[in-house]
C-alpha cells in the first residue's frame, strides 16, 4: 500500500485549466474607499463608477501586479482556517474574469509594477 500525503487544497480543476493562471493582475482603475466595506472604482473610458464588495472588492485591492492568479488563489486559500471551499478556484477566476472584462484589472503574462494612479485611492474629478 501507498503512503501518499494529502494536499490540503483541493482538486481546483477550474484554476487548473483556466489558461491564464500563469498572469499576474494589476489594477487599471483609479478608485476610492466608499466605507469600510465597499470600494467605488471608475470604469475606463467610460463615465461610470461602480461600487465594489466582497469578493469584487478584495480581488481589485489584491491587485498589485506581483502575484500570478494561480499564486493568488493559493494564498487565498491559505487564510481559511477550516476546510478551503471546492470552489473556491471557481469563484475567483469568474471575479478575476467579471473585473477584467470591465477593464479596471489587467490579466498580463509579465510581472509588471502597478502605476501610481492607481495605487493609492483618490479618484478624481
């Protein structure tokens, strides 16, 4: 009989094949805090403002350019005390993909430094 360890991760099928796993994300947005809890981020090119919580919210301040997605959902993972949730992989590869698609994150193959623009909250104007 075998002797194999377990991984304490689950299997993450989603972030397994999802073909940019190995891109580092960045914001693109400038933004601002709301409250303690929500975040407002203008959506480039566009004259909109949008309102950011949960997991929409700590995916974009997760967003600094240093740290691949795969990296990313690891950590992530890591902060659960308990059982990680099967999904977890899922759930965050669709935010990664719904911010990416409003075009306040960039997806990008290079580690890249995050421009101060959009660093620090202040939005302006």
């Amino acid at each position: 009989m075998f002797n194999r360890k377990k991984s304490k991760y689950p299997d993450f099928r989603i972030l397994n094949t999802f073909y940019k796993r190995s891109f580092y994300f960045l914001k693109n947005a400038e933004w601002s805090w709301l409250d303690e809890e929500s975040i407002l981020v203008t959506e480039p090119h566009k004259l909109d403002v949008i309102t950011l919580t949960g997991w929409p919210r700590f995916i974009f301040l997760s967003a600094t350019g240093d740290k691949t997605v795969e990296e990313f959902v690891y950590s992530v993972a890591d902060q659960f005390a308990e059982a990680i949730p099967g999904t977890l992989d899922k759930v965050l590869v669709h935010e990664l993909l719904e911010l990416e698609s409003k075009k306040i994150i960039l997806l990008t193959n290079k580690k890249q430094m995050l421009p101060i623009e959009f660093d620090l909250p202040g939005l302006k104007g």
